[in-house]
C-alpha cells in the first residue's frame, strides 16, 4: 500500500486526443492512420476536429474546411454526430469521477482533476495519470494526454505538451524552468489584440513577460489583465478544482464484437464487470445501495434491472451476487448478447458509517481492501477473480452509433 505522504503536484488535466475524430474512427477503423477532420462539407463550413495526420499538413480546428481541403487533398471529412460524441464524452467523464469525484469539466472533451485524495492508494500523481489514462484506452479505446502539476493553468500547459498520448509532469519547484520558455500566446488571456499590444514591448516568451514590472505591463494592457497575466507568469494560480456535481452513479459496460451467448458466458463477463464497478468504486471513496443490470440484445432491444441492497457496499461479491439475481430475472436465456452493463448507484462517501451486510463477514471488506491496494499499485488486471484468470477478455465492438 502507498504511503499517505502529500501529493506535491495533485492537479491533473486530462485532454481527449483529437477527440471527436477518434470517436469516429472506432465506428469505422478504415479512418485509421488517415488524415480525417471532422466538420461540414459546405463552402461556409469550418474543421470541427482534426486528426494529427492532418495537423501535419497545416490543418486546425476552426480553419475553414476549403482552406482545409487545399493544404490537404486527401483529407477525408466526417460528418459530425454530436449526440455520439455527448454519449462517449459520458463514459469518459464516469472514468475521471471513478477515480476523484473532484471533477471540473472544461468541455466534453476535458476536465481538471484533484487527485490530493488518492493519496492513501497510488504512491504519485503521475501512477494516477497512468491508471486514467490505461481506463480510457481499456474501457473505450481512447487516446488521452495528461498533465500533473501543483495548479490548475500549469496542468493545462502540461497535457498540451505531452499531445499527443502522453502524461507530462511539472515538478513543483520546477515551474518557472518548464514556464518561462513557451511562447507567451500560451497564456490565458494572450489573444491577438494583447499578444500585439505585448510584441510592441518586445515579448516573446512567457520569461520575457515574467521580466516586465507589473507597473509596466498594466499601463501597456490595462490594470485588470496587466495582474492576471504577471500572476500566471510568475506560476501563481489559486484556483481550486470547483466539481461540477456529485457522482451519481458508477458502471462498466461493454459492447462486444462477437454477441454473448449462453448463462455461463454472460456471467463470466458479469463477474468482470462488477469487479471493475467496485474498484472504481472503492477508489472513488463511496458505496452503492442499488444495482444495476444492462443488456443489448442482438436485435438491439434493450432491458434493464435494478435491485436495491440491504445495506451499501463497494465490494465486487455483493455487485456480483446481485447482479445475478438480477440477471435471472431478465429471462436472458440463449438470445445472442450484443451489450453487458453493471452499475451501482444510490451512492454514499465513506465518511458515512456502514452496515455490514446479513450474509457477509467483515472479511471480505478487508479482501477487497488488499486487493484494491495491489490493483492500485501494479494495475486492474494485476489481481482479480479466479474465475477470470483462464478467460480472455472478449475485444470491444467498435463503437457503434445504433448503441446509443
């Protein structure tokens, strides 16, 4: 287990590579290694998204798409489909919250992280930008970049410098040396009119500006901006993660390429699943009463359970047991399954006291509490059930629209 020690550097910005084009090339894998944009086809339309592929060739988001098409010929262009994306977007932000629910979404693509409360389960901030990053591509098949840092606009800069698919780190201490050196457009607040009213004082670089008497860079932008660019450029941003709402519910659920057929199959895969919800769940600090079952029929015809628990719990045996009992109701038999989902709401934090469970020891908290602490430390697929240990995790279907 981790020691309890501080983290120095406990912001993370999480940033979806490219994320609507990658959205759309699990729909199709033919978009793979292609330079791809996302946006309209009309003589007005603008790049909605661009693949790094076409950012070779010059091409930017918001850059009129004729623009686009005359830097890159064989640029292939992709409708948009923004309830797709609205669908992914809440998968991904169900991740960031399993893991910290200090969440502060940017766009739904992005957010910051406080991860300060992790601390008692991953030894740095940098193991818990590997574990989101490693639930992002395992879960849904994404890309992010991650940057860690000790505030808020210093993480943003970070994960813009590990794109694409990467984690970047800013030491404490280290910030000026990682700062001063990019371009002063980088800052928040630099647009064309500033940046322009700066190149006049012969401004390049955010040291440059860092050089400049806060007097002198005031009377150059004006009072307010003149202190908010100074501050950022001297490292300074107090502004805490603000969470943008409590995490109403945990779940995993998969769309799988060949359809599941058969009770055993399906509770292979059900065991799977609740090991993952109660992970995230124990790592997110908080207990369910009521869970939930899933299932997409090969025919698409979707049913749900739920059943609520005599007391909360965050260990995977109660989801499991559950979720069976709740599988048995579905009348599921041998219908092909296209979808499989376990989830578990009706959450409490753990400042909360607890109810053991009639039919379950205390044992098996502290079971699930050791094997949280080696998954924490070495990875999900470090320690798990025996049942799963033989069994291959079957490849996700790739994303399809008709699962929304």
């Amino acid at each position: 287990m981790a020691q309890a020690s501080e983290f120095r550097e406990p912001i993370l910005h999480v940033d979806m590579d490219a994320f609507f084009v990658e959205v759309e090339r699990l729909d199709d894998a033919n978009l793979i290694d292609k330079p791809v944009v996302v946006g309209g086809t009309g003589r007005r339309s603008v790049v909605a998204a661009a693949s790094y592929e076409a950012r070779v060739f010059g091409v930017r988001s918001a850059m009129p798409m004729v623009k686009a098409r005359r830097l890159c010929p064989e640029l292939v262009i992709v409708a948009p489909d923004h309830s797709k994306y609205s669908e992914v977007s809440s998968n991904v932000f169900s991740i960031f919250r399993s893991y910290t629910p200090m969440v502060e979404g940017l766009s739904v693509d992005e957010a910051f992280l406080d991860v300060s409360g992790l601390r008692m389960h991953y030894s740095s901030p940098a193991d818990v930008a590997v574990a989101v990053r490693r639930s992002i591509r395992d879960d849904l098949g994404l890309p992010a970049s991650v940057g860690v840092a000790t505030t808020k606009f210093m993480a943003k800069l970070a994960s813009e410098s590990a794109k694409p698919d990467g984690i970047r780190q800013v030491e404490a201490g280290r910030e000026l040396d990682f700062l001063h050196p990019l371009p002063v457009r980088a800052l928040w607040g630099v647009g064309q009119s500033t940046h322009a009213a700066l190149e006049q004082l012969g401004i390049e670089t955010i040291g440059d500006l860092a050089a400049v008497p806060e007097p002198a860079l005031r009377s150059r932008v004006g009072d307010s901006v003149g202190v908010h660019l100074h501050e950022l450029a001297d490292g300074r941003d107090p502004r805490p993660v603000q969470p943008d709402s409590e995490t109403k519910s945990i779940s995993a659920e998969q769309t799988y390429e060949s359809d599941l057929v058969g009770v055993e199959r399906l509770e292979i895969e059900i065991l799977r699943h609740s090991d993952k919800v109660a992970g995230r769940a124990r790592r997110a600090g908080l207990w369910g009463k009521t869970t939930h079952l899933k299932v997409r029929f090969a025919d698409f015809k979707t049913i749900t359970r739920s059943e609520t628990l005599p007391a909360a719990t965050n260990v995977a045996r109660d989801i499991y047991r559950s979720s069976l009992r709740l599988l048995e109701r579905a009348s599921v038999g041998s219908r092909p399954v296209r979808l499989l989902g376990v989830g578990l709401s009706s959450l409490t934090s753990d400042a909360q006291p607890r109810q053991l469970a009639v039919d379950r020891p205390a044992k098996w908290d502290e079971l699930s509490d050791a094997v949280a602490g080696v998954q924490d430390r070495f990875g999900s697929d470090s320690l798990g059930p025996a049942r799963l240990a033989d069994v291959r995790a079957p490849r996700p279907r790739p994303f399809d629209g008709n699962d929304r």
